[in-house]
C-alpha cells in the first residue's frame, strides 16, 4: 500500500498506521512537489522562516551576505520555560555574519530598542558564531542572521532547545548593597553635585554580592547593571550608568558573571560616576536611588523573577534643572453622577533649582475608571501655569480663569463626562488624574517622567484624586 505524510515545517499534519506486512523489502521515499526556496529564510521579520516550535534540535542551511541579501530571520516558538543554544558555521574566507536573538516585545516587526535583543553572537571575519545556554521564558522569537558582507556565503545555523531546570538568582542577603566614596568612606548625608562644596562627590563605589541559590543549576552567563532612578523601583527605562554599546544595550558599567557555582556567592564593587549637576536627566534637589537589577539582560530562567533589584537612596543636592511635579490634586466633592461639575484643587511644584523655562505650562486633567493615565481617558478640564521660581510652588483652583492669576483654568465649569462616555464601567470609584506641562514649557529635560502618574508609582495622591460615581452606565465593549 501507498502512505503519504505531509510536512508542515517540522511537524506532521496527517498519519496512518502501515498494515503488517511478511515482505521484507519495503521502501520509504521522499518526493518534492515544489523547488525549495533559493532563499530560505526572508529578510524580514514578518516573512521570517517559521520553525514552529521548538522542542528539540534542528539545522537551517542559507546564504546571507550581498547587497540584496543583508537579513534572513528565523521564528520559533516555546511553550514552556526553555534552555537555548545556537551555533552558525561553514562561512567563506573573506566574509562575516553576526547573530541575534530577538523577541518583538512591541509586535511591530522590527528591532526599535536594543531591549529587544536579548542575545547576540559578533565575532570578527568568518569565524563562527555561538549562543550558549540562553534561558527563555514562554513565547515567540526570532533569529537573526545578518551581514554587511559584500558577498554571499553559504551557512548552517544549527538550534536546539530543552525544558529550563529550576534556578534562582539574588542579592546575597547577609551583604546585600551598600554605597560609598570610591575611598571606601561613608557617603556625606548630603551629596553635592556642585565641584569645590564639601560634600562634593563625583563617583561612588557600589558594593554587592550575588547568591546563585539553585542545587542544581549553574548558569553560564548573566549581567549585573547598575542604574539611577527617581524612585525606588529600579527597571531598565532608569538611567544606565556607564557607555552604552547601541548595538548590543550594554554598558560599560555591567559586570558578567559566567559560571556561579551551586550556592555560591559572587562579590564586586563598581565605581559608577554621577551625571554632571547640568546633565538634563536630574530634577529637582530630593532623594534619588542608586539600583542594581541582577540578570539585567534576561539570559537565565528563574523560578523566582521579583527578586532581582535591590537600592539604596542618596540625598542629592545642586542639581541645575527645573523639575514640575504634582504638588496635590483635591476633587472638591466626594460624589457625583455623570454629567455633574466639579471643582477641582491642587497645586503645582518646581522642585528643582532653576525657573521653569519663560512659557506658561499646559496642565490638562482627565477623568479615569482606574487611578493611571492613559489612552482611554477623556479630557475634562485644561489649566495654564506661569513660571514657577526654583523650589517654589503655585497653587490652583478651577473657578479661577484669570489669566492674571499665576495658574488660570480655561473654563470654570468642568463637568464628569456624561452617560455616553466609553469609559463607564458602572457606579463605583473613578480618577481625575493630571497630567503636568505637556509641551515642555518649563524646559524639564528627562526630569518629565514625574509629570503624569508619578504619584501613583510612588503610593501617594499628589497627581490624581478619586471619586464616587452613582448612576453610571456600563459601557464595556461587547
């Protein structure tokens, strides 16, 4: 009899049982209904060659190099938590192709931030390229093969994947992390950024130790970064010490630890040197937080994610930036129905210690079913502030429209959206959240990241305010 298998990448789409049969000679032949493809994988992520999942290992032969062939992308799966390794060899003399692994985290086809590689391979001329052990969590990626060679080399790229074993990675509890002078010496209560000040301080010294806590596991790599933030939850959108490579993401100022042993401790100080007190990242003068997030470039799987990140605070003081920041929003009343005005309180702070910029600023207020701005929100009232001095505050009312005022609103009446609104999800709490200086009047630099929701990062109502809605439709999409 006559069995025909379909082949869907890597995986079968139909199957029958062979009847036992007494001859011995049977055959299993292949047949080929197409002419494979003379460029197997595309050159873009939407057309990539789909691997399907991988459960096991497999080898890919191409070509890459020349001016039409720069990028072949390869898509795979993995349903579960899974160990990566990649190789690619058998390049020609005078050629070189590098390696990445890439998952689309914003779904748009394309590599817009280097977070979005998680791993590369960049050895120089034809030599091959490997990734060892890379630890990945459940989803979809993509490999990258890429060229800026002028002529075509045929390769193979050989991949494999199996089940992740149970690791976790994090701040060995007994020394966790402590900051200095880079003397060894305790930090003064007040750090100055401005040169010839006695407590004048340029670079820190960070110490840390990091605790592989896995019986059974020990991972061949991982990075330890190091960051500054405005607030105690350290994420890589903080500002990252050191020069960053923007190729690979990578800073001058990580550390790589390769091979920690089984409950073995890893321990290191790093000397990180503070933004010049002009630098348009610093806000006003406050407590700021030195971070260090372990495993910073997601390359092991653990079984424990959230405890990665440790800080500590450091006043600072003789920043030159202006800083708007909520200083208190009140809602007037406590309840109200859809369409019902309101009146609104607040004030509005610059923190920092140089006048914000000579243009008034643009506050607009927007009302909520949740305590975060975003863009399902819908307008309900728009205010203008003057220029606020240095650590100096203006305080607003909405019945105030005068624009000789130093914060005027628009319109004095300002209404909750009424039951049309798209937002309702019947009666209960609802936000009024303020959103400061939306153009960059006051010439804030990167201090702007507290100019919306920053009090709901922090745990404190000092940008939005709630109140209780009766009589709310529920305008949930069906």
């Amino acid at each position: 009899q006559n069995i025909v298998w379909q082949m869907n990448q890597t995986s079968y789409v139909t199957y029958a049982a062979l009847t036992t049969i007494s001859d011995l000679n049977w055959r299993m032949s292949a047949t080929i209904t197409a002419q494979p493809p003379l460029d197997l994988a595309a050159n873009t992520m939407g057309a990539a060659f789909d691997i399907g999942t991988l459960n096991n290992s497999g080898i890919y032969n191409d070509k890459i190099g020349g001016s039409a062939d720069t990028n072949d992308y390869y898509k795979f799966s993995l349903t579960t938590a899974g160990v990566f390794n990649l190789s690619l060899t058998g390049l020609a003399a005078g050629t070189n192709a590098n390696v990445q692994i890439v998952q689309d985290t914003d779904g748009n086809g394309s590599i817009t931030s280097n977070s979005e590689v998680l791993a590369g391979s960049y050895n120089l001329n034809n030599s091959d390229q490997t990734i060892s052990n890379l630890s990945l969590t459940a989803g979809t990626y993509f490999i990258r093969v890429y060229s800026a060679s002028t002529q075509s080399s045929d390769y193979a790229l050989s991949v494999s994947a199996s089940n992740a074993q149970q690791i976790d990675l994090a701040l060995t509890p007994s020394t966790a992390l402590t900051i200095t002078q880079t003397n060894g010496q305790a930090l003064p209560s007040t750090v100055s950024l401005k040169s010839g000040q006695t407590n004048y301080v340029s670079s820190i010294l960070v110490n840390y130790s990091v605790r592989n806590n896995s019986v059974s596991v020990v991972p061949s790599s991982f990075r330890i970064s190091f960051y500054l933030s405005r607030d105690n939850v350290i994420t890589t959108s903080d500002y990252l010490f050191g020069t960053v490579d923007p190729n690979t993401g990578i800073s001058s100022s990580d550390v790589t630890v390769n091979n920690l042993g089984l409950n073995k401790d890893f321990a290191g100080s790093q000397t990180l040197t503070l933004p010049t007190q002009t630098d348009t990242w610093w806000g006003g003068d406050q407590t700021y937080y030195i971070g260090i997030i372990i495993d910073s470039g997601n390359q092991v799987s653990e079984s424990v994610e959230t405890n990665n990140t440790a800080s500590m605070g450091i006043a600072i003081r003789d920043t030159l930036q202006p800083d708007l920041l909520g200083g208190g929003l009140a809602i007037t009343q406590s309840s109200a129905t859809p369409g019902q005005a309101l009146t609104l309180t607040g004030s509005i702070k610059n923190i920092g210690n140089k006048v914000s910029g000579t243009n008034n600023a643009l506050v607009q207020f927007y009302f909520s079913n949740d305590d975060i701005f975003d863009g399902g929100d819908s307008v309900i009232a728009t205010a203008y502030v003057k220029p606020i001095a240095a650590q100096s505050s203006v305080s607003f009312n909405s019945q105030v429209t005068s624009s000789t005022a130093s914060a005027y609103f628009a319109n004095s009446t300002i209404l909750v959206p009424d039951s049309t609104w798209q937002g309702w999800r019947g009666n209960g709490r609802y936000y009024v959240v303020m959103r400061t200086d939306i153009f960059n009047a006051a010439q804030e630099g990167l201090s702007r990241e507290n100019n919306v929701n920053y009090g709901r990062t922090i745990g404190s109502y000092i940008d939005y305010d709630y109140i209780d809605i009766t009589g709310a439709p529920n305008n949930t999409p069906t």
